[in-house]
C-alpha cells in the first residue's frame, strides 16, 4: 500500500496565492500610472519620464534572468528555504522602494530641476525592479516546492491569477475613490478636470494603500508557506506526478539545449507572437490615461474607471477562451525559454514607449497636439497586432514544431 500525498489545505493555498499579491498591485500602478504621473502631475518632459519606464523595463528583464539564474543556485538562509528567502528579500526591495517612485524627491516642488529628480528616482526604480523579479521568480519557483501532482500545480496557479485579477480591480477602485474623494472636497471645480502638481497628494496615498496592503498579504504569505520541498521517494510513489523539470529520460528525442533554440524558427514565431501580444496590452494600459485627459478631454477621474472598465470586460472575455495548447512542448530548455520571451517582453515595451515619448510633438499639451494620443492608440498598437497576425499568418506555411534532428 503505497502513501499518497496529502492534498495542500485550502487556508495553504490561499496563503501561497496572496504571496505575489503585492507585485500584482504594484505592477498594475506601474504600467497603468507611472507615465502620466511623472509627465502630467510632476510635469516631466516626455523624454525624461519615458526614460525611468526603459530604465524599470531594462532592468526587470536583467534581473529576471539573473535572479531566475542565482535563485536556483544558493541555498537560502538557514532551514527557512532558498525560495522564500528570495521572496523576502525581494519583498524588503519593493517595501523599502515602491511609495517613493510615486512621490516627488524630497524637498523638491515645482521649479526643481528634472534631472534632480531623474537622479533622486532611478535608484529606487533599479531597486524595486530587482525586488518585483526576485519575487517573483521565488513565487513561480515554489509550486513545485509545494505539490507534486499536475493538477495541484495549476490550481495552485489559478488561485495565483485570481488573485492578480483581484489586484488589478482594487487598483483602479481605489484610484476611483481617491479622486472621487478629491472632486467633493475641492472648492476649484477646475481641478477635477486636468492632472497637475495637486494631484501629487492623491498618487502618494494610492501608492501607500497599495503598500500597505502588499505587506499585509506578504507577512500572510511567509506565515503562512511552509517550504518543505518535495522528496525524491515522494515523486517515485506518486506514480502520476512529474517534477517539475524532467530529466532526460523522461525526454523523447535529443534534449534542446540554449544554442539549439536559436537555430528552431519555432522560437522566433513565438518570440515575436509574444513580444507583440504583450506590447498591445503594455502600451494600452500605459497610454490609456494620457489618451482619456488629453486626447478627449475627460475629467482625470477617468483614468481610474475605464482601466477598471477595460480589465473586467478583459478578464471576463478570457473566460470564454478555449486553453491554449502548448506549442513548443516540454525540454530541459524550457527556462531558457521562458525567459528569453520574458526579456524580449520587457525591454520591448520599454523601448516601444521610450520611442513614442521621444516622437512627441509638443512641450505643452495645447488643442493641436491631441491627436498624438489618439495615433498611439490607433495606429501604433493596430501597426503591432498587424505585425502580430503577418507573424500568426505564417504558421499556415510553418506550423510551430521543434525540427532539429538529431
């Protein structure tokens, strides 16, 4: 009679899914607010505020590869687990860092010098990118740490993407009330219209909220997570599970190593499917806001409601999709993989809005130049989803396939 695993608890699960809930929440202000409060609350130029998202960009995907790389070789610290240490130091990271991006420096108002700022924010953006991606890396590292069997992996994975969702929506929900807040206790009615250096209240206590909740969660998470690590008598018992990363003999065909991708044009279909699915997303969920206040005029509280709009009907229509099937299969490779599309993902977007801002026709944000937004939106994410289907096209001539031999 041979043991089976016991089923992680429920209360187990819902503390490991909570564990990457601060990310999610930062993650969301980051690409949602971080260039309209820079550009049109702190009034930086466009080059300058495009400049701290490449800088963010660039250094989370270094940083994922890095992290993803040391994570897997350090033994972490004492009997508390190489994967949660890494959480925790990067959960410290992002604690010590995240509510001062979305403050002004310290002593500044608004005749300080840009480049005070730029110096006074790119170390902790540097900082809090290490911190997100080490978080990251560590969360995604431990399901396997925790379950052995299939289906155990996935639905811990589904309770991690309900909370992501959960994320999201409190975002945009408190950024409504916060200036929902703001319009009903204002005596200038022309505030509620137009983003400036008042509002520099209203993103400290978004930031804050955020960051206090993230920390809540982030003590659940370590108290509630017990890094155990699967046995190897454990994995032969079980005669269904599979590790997480197989070895060779449960490989059919020649293992793929770095190299070996490089040289598959299945790779660099998926690359740029990848690369242009997610700059879609990126760059409407970045430029949303300074195509709401600028481009059709609408009260800032705006920048709150229709992301919230935007990512429910989102959310909701991806219930409806049929699973995507694995393209590429299963290979010792497959991290190299992961994190290849990931790098490839971040550093294009950060490019992808560097370019837009330094194209930007105008100082100030005067009638003429409202069609800038609005040509974003249009054309240059309709330019990257035609791109994405010539690419999606030439599946018909190339189905995705791994066709080295030998």
């Amino acid at each position: 009679m041979s043991d089976k695993p016991v089923p992680l608890p429920v209360c187990r699960r819902l503390a490991y899914a909570v564990g990457h809930f601060f990310n999610d929440l930062c993650a969301s202000m980051w690409f949602t607010y971080l260039l309209v409060y820079y550009h049109s609350v702190l009034g930086f130029k466009d080059t300058n505020a495009g400049a701290l998202l490449l800088v963010g960009q660039i250094a989370d995907g270094i940083c994922t590869l890095l992290v993803g790389y040391e994570s897997d070789r350090t033994a972490g610290c004492g009997k508390y687990g190489k994967r949660k240490t890494w959480h925790l130091v990067g959960t410290i990271s992002v604690f010590a860092s995240f509510p001062f991006i979305f403050n002004p420096c310290i002593g500044c108002d608004e005749k300080s010098p840009q480049t005070t700022g730029m110096i006074y924010t790119i170390p902790l953006i540097l900082i809090f990118q290490f911190g997100w991606a080490a978080t990251q890396i560590s969360h995604l590292s431990l399901i396997p740490e925790l379950v052995t069997c299939e289906h155990a992996k996935v639905e811990l994975t589904s309770y991690r993407y309900a909370f992501t969702v959960v994320a999201n929506i409190a975002v945009y929900a408190v950024a409504w009330l916060l200036f929902h807040f703001q319009s009903q206790h204002t005596e200038d009615p022309s505030t509620s219209q137009s983003l400036g250096w008042v509002d520099i209240p209203t993103f400290r206590y978004l930031a804050l909220i955020i960051w206090a909740i993230g920390t809540v969660t982030s003590v659940i998470f370590h108290l509630g997570t017990k890094e155990e690590g699967v046995q190897p008598q454990e994995r032969e018992e079980t005669g269904k599970s599979q590790p997480s990363i197989p070895d060779s003999s449960q490989i059919s065909g020649p293992m793929l190593l770095w190299k070996h991708w490089l040289v598959e044009p299945a790779f660099y279909q998926v690359a740029v499917l990848y690369m242009c699915t997610r700059l879609i997303v990126n760059l409407s969920q970045t430029y949303i806001p300074m195509y709401l206040t600028n481009s059709l005029s609408l009260p800032k509280n705006y920048i709150a409601t229709i992301p919230l709009v935007m990512y429910v009907s989102g959310f909701m229509s991806s219930l409806v999709m049929k699973p995507v099937n694995k393209w590429i299969g299963t290979s010792q490779s497959g991290a190299f993989v992961y994190g290849a599309m990931s790098f490839t993902d971040k550093v294009a977007n950060g490019i992808g809005v560097m370019i837009i801002q330094s194209l930007h026709p105008c100082h100030t944000l005067d009638s003429d130049c409202k069609w800038f937004y609005r040509t974003v939106m249009v054309i240059v994410t309709g330019g990257v989803a035609g791109v994405a289907a010539l690419c999606l096209s030439t599946l018909l001539i190339w189905p995705i396939a791994i066709r080295r031999q030998g």
